[in-house]
C-alpha cells in the first residue's frame, strides 16, 4: 500500500524575509539605472495619461515611477525595501518630479480597492514568492477598465538562463515557483485571464552592455543582489565555478565579437485590461 505524505506549503513569510535582504544586499539601483529605457517603452505601451493616478509595483530605484511622472501622471511608487526607495527618491528630486514613495509589500498593497488608473512593474512583482496574491492585488487595488503593465524576464532569455545557472549552484527555495514563469504568456492568463478584458504580450529585448564578461561578472557579483549574495554563500573553488559558468553564458550570447559585451534579454511586455 503507498503512503501519500504531504508536502509542507512553504513559508512565504521566512522566504519573503530572505529575499528581502537578498535584494537590500548589493546595490541594486546601479543596476537599475541602466535599466531605464523598460521603465519608458513600458510606460508607453501602458498608454500612461497627465493626470491618471499610477502605482509601480516592486518598483526597484523607480524606472517605471519615474517615466509615469515625465508623463504629468500621478505616481506612487513602491517596494519593500526602503534603500531602494530612497534612492528612486533622490532620482525624482533631482528631476523635479513630483512621486510618492511608500514602504510596501506588492502581496499586501496598503491601499484601497479600484485607487489606481494604472499598475506597473519591471523586473519586480516577478520575484513575489506567491504569484497569485500579488497578482490579485494588482487587480484589487486597479479600477475597472484600468491596466495592469509588466516587464518580466524570459524563462529562455538571457536573465531567465542566468538565474539557472545560480540555482545550479545555490539552490533557489523549496515549493515557490520560479520567477520566470511571469515571462510566459500561460502563466499570465493563469493569473490575471478571470479578470482582464484583454491581455496583450509582446516580447521585448533589453540590451546589457558591458566592456567584457569579466567587466559583467564584477559588477553584478558587486551590485545585483541575487548574484552577490550567491557569490557570498559560496566558498573559493565554487564562486570559480559559478564565475566560469556565467562567463560561458555571456560568452555564446554575446553579439559584440571581442571587442566588448552586447547580450541581448529577452523579456515579455504585457498589457492586461481589468474588466
């Protein structure tokens, strides 16, 4: 006779709490930075208007925050980690522009049913640890007829490939689906297809450019939470190793030659209308 014994559900608590400070590690808004033109083509796509009440999501150093309020719409940006806010902060200052940053949990928005125009995110509700919650949050706290617009790496792109090649060496946590799931168009539908009018994806690629491998593995090891923490847990013969390893990924995606580094990553533009 076969016994049936029951996974534990995971603790998403004690997994949010580590990956918050994963990702409050490093310095992720050097990275973010460069990541800005997405925050603008999303921005875009999400048909922003002066005067619609916007909220970014996971909003990192505040890319999208910030292309939502060059538009003159009303902006709050949010995250949960405060490092991250303040320095999307010092960004709107420096620009004049005026954004609201708040503390947040993108599983337990702070605000109130249909409060928003518009919802966005690059790069960051993806990494939520429940995928269901946040999406229903998003949609909650979404007036009807509003959209919701996402960035979302690309299981198969390049970042999708790279947080593969981490796992291989420092095993994600047990039970939580992976964030690249957000870069594909049937977990979307899973998501949000009960409440969206209309769901459009489009794939999109975001361009890293680097003087070299080397010039990428330094920067990321320093700066991107994920990787620096991964280095840190390692010991010398297995930060060699997982330096070789991505040193080969951006080595066959690379489309430079050898005179510098040009790795193109995929990733899902996605527009969702709410009922």
């Amino acid at each position: 006779m076969n016994t049936v014994i029951d996974k534990p559900a995971p603790d998403f608590t004690a997994i949010k709490q580590r990956q918050q400070a994963t990702w409050a590690s490093g310095d992720y808004a050097a990275i973010g930075t460069t990541l800005q033109i997405v925050g603008e083509t999303l921005v875009e796509a999400a048909d922003v208007r002066a005067g619609q009440a916007v909220l970014d999501v996971a909003a990192g150093n505040g890319n999208a925050s910030l292309a939502a309020a060059r538009r003159y719409a009303k902006v709050t940006s949010t995250d949960y980690v405060q490092a991250l806010l303040d320095k999307g902060r010092a960004r709107a200052e420096a620009e004049h522009l005026p954004v609201q940053f708040q503390l947040a949990d993108a599983e337990a928005l702070p605000f109130g049913n249909a409060s928003f125009d518009t919802v966005l995110s690059t790069f960051g509700v993806m990494f939520t640890p429940d995928h269901h919650r946040a999406a229903s949050e998003m949609l909650r706290v979404l007036r009807p007829g509003g959209r919701i617009a996402l960035a979302n790496w690309t299981p198969a792109g390049f970042i999708g490939r790279l947080f593969k090649v981490i796992g291989a060496h420092v095993p994600p946590p047990a039970g939580v689906q992976s964030p690249a799931l957000w870069g594909t168009e049937p977990h979307i539908v899973e998501l949000f297809g009960a409440q969206a009018a209309q769901i459009k994806c489009q794939r999109r690629h975001f361009n890293f450019r680097y003087h070299s491998a080397a010039h990428f593995v330094a920067v990321f090891r320093e700066f991107y939470g994920p990787t620096h923490k991964a280095f840190a847990a390692l010991d010398a013969a297995g930060a060699q190793s997982l330096e070789r390893a991505i040193t080969a990924l951006l080595d066959e995606l690379n489309v430079a030659g050898t005179d510098s580094l040009v790795v193109p990553g995929e990733y899902l533009e996605i527009v969702i209308t709410k009922h």
